[in-house]
C-alpha cells in the first residue's frame, strides 16, 4: 500500500493554543464514521443533522471535493462573547469551547459570530449544538477514535501554546452559505 500523501488541500497557518481537532481532507473518504459516532454518542441515535462534526462530499468541486464543518475551539473565541446568556464556556481542563442547553435560547448569536460559521440549531430541541471534544471522556474524542484514517483524515490537537502550525481549513463563512 502506497502511503505516499494524496494531493494536499489548502493550508493556512493559525495560531490556535486551545485543543482541537484537524480534519484533512486529502486523506478523508468520505465514509462519514465520524458523524455516526458522533451522534450515536451524543444522541444516541446515528443521525448526521445532530452530529458535532459534518463531512460533506460534492463530486462535482475541482479543488476539494471533500469538506468538514467542525469547531477549531478558536483562542479568542468570538462565540463565547455573542452569547447573551452566558450558555457558552470554556471547559477548565480540555479548553473545548461547550453549549449549555439549559441555558441556550437557541438564538444563534454563536453562529454569525463564528468565523466558521460551525454552531448549528439541533432540528429537535432548537438550541445551539457544536463539538465540545467529547470533553466528558477520558479518552478524547470519540471521532478520532473510530475514524478508519485516524491521524491522517482526523486527529486531535492537544493546543500548541500560542506556536504557529499548519492547519487544514476547508470551509470559510462568506456572505454565502458556504464555499
């Protein structure tokens, strides 16, 4: 088996001293493991719409075929400051970034603040949802853990206390949608 890396996506350096996850999409096929454990944890139900993480595939994009939408837990945050009930925090010991549905009015300040544009409203209870690093597990995230190409399509970033590293961006908030 050839392990010599498939062609590269775009790479942007970032400084993100939080923990995180990386997804890269040139190794990424695709098979959406990631959002079925996701939300088989979280949900108990295998369900993409209420997954933390989303893998998208659009066979017709020249550049990238193949994209996720997943939280970067970003330094400076800007979710955490939209919040007009406090509903967003920053967990003491993982730094994940986490929704408190009890207090979340599901208003979607999160959102446009986003730069990713990630938080999303869960279609049922219509608050804010988003990865939080399965930060309730010793072991990590649950994602990386069962993704078939763990550590090459998807890994888990402890933080890199303020160092530059390259990190794979696939999605950008744009007056559209998405690109």
């Amino acid at each position: 088996m050839n392990e010599s890396m498939p062609q590269q996506a775009p790479v942007v350096e970032t400084r993100n001293p939080q923990p995180h996850l990386v997804f890269d999409p040139s190794w990424c096929r695709a098979c959406k493991v990631c959002e079925m454990a996701c939300s088989s944890l979280k949900e108990g139900q295998a369900r993409p719409a209420v997954a933390r993480i989303n893998v998208f595939f659009d066979e017709f994009a020249e550049d990238a075929p193949i994209s996720a939408m997943l939280c970067f837990h970003c330094a400076d945050a800007p979710c955490l400051a939209a919040c007009p009930t406090e509903a967003m925090s920053r967990h003491p010991i993982t730094g994940a970034v986490l929704i408190d549905e009890a207090k979340c009015v599901g208003c979607m300040l999160c959102r446009r603040a986003c730069p990713w544009d990630v938080p999303k409203r869960h279609p049922d209870r219509r608050v804010a949802i988003k990865c939080d690093l399965c930060s309730d597990r010793a072991a990590g995230p649950y994602c990386v853990q069962v993704c078939p190409l763990s550590g090459r399509a998807l890994r888990h970033e402890p933080g890199s206390n303020g160092e530059s590293q390259p990190e794979i961006i696939t999605r950008r908030k744009t007056g559209k949608r998405e690109v």
